[in-house]
C-alpha cells in the first residue's frame, strides 16, 4: 500500500521573499536538526531514529 501525503507549497512570491530576507541576513544558515524539525521530518516513521 502506498503512503501519501498532502504538502502545500509557498508561492513564488513567497520563496522570492524568503531567499532575498536569507541573502542579506549575516547569521549562519540554520542546523540541520532545525532544518528537519521545520520540514517535519519527523512525522515520516522512516526518519525517527531508533
């Protein structure tokens, strides 16, 4: 049985947004840990970690 799940995606607009706000900022980009925990990557059982 395939799993599938419903994701939104940003407008462009958005991304364009968010791209520039990311190019001009001077801190660091974020850990990966933060990057997965926004992606929610955790609700994927395949990812959790054993």
């Amino acid at each position: 049985m395939t799993q599938h799940t419903h994701t939104t995606h940003p407008s462009k607009e958005a991304v364009r947004a968010l791209m520039e706000r990311r190019r001009t900022e001077q801190s660091p980009p974020p850990a990966p840990e933060r990057i997965r925990e926004q992606l929610g990557w955790w609700l994927i059982p395949a990812n959790k970690l054993a």
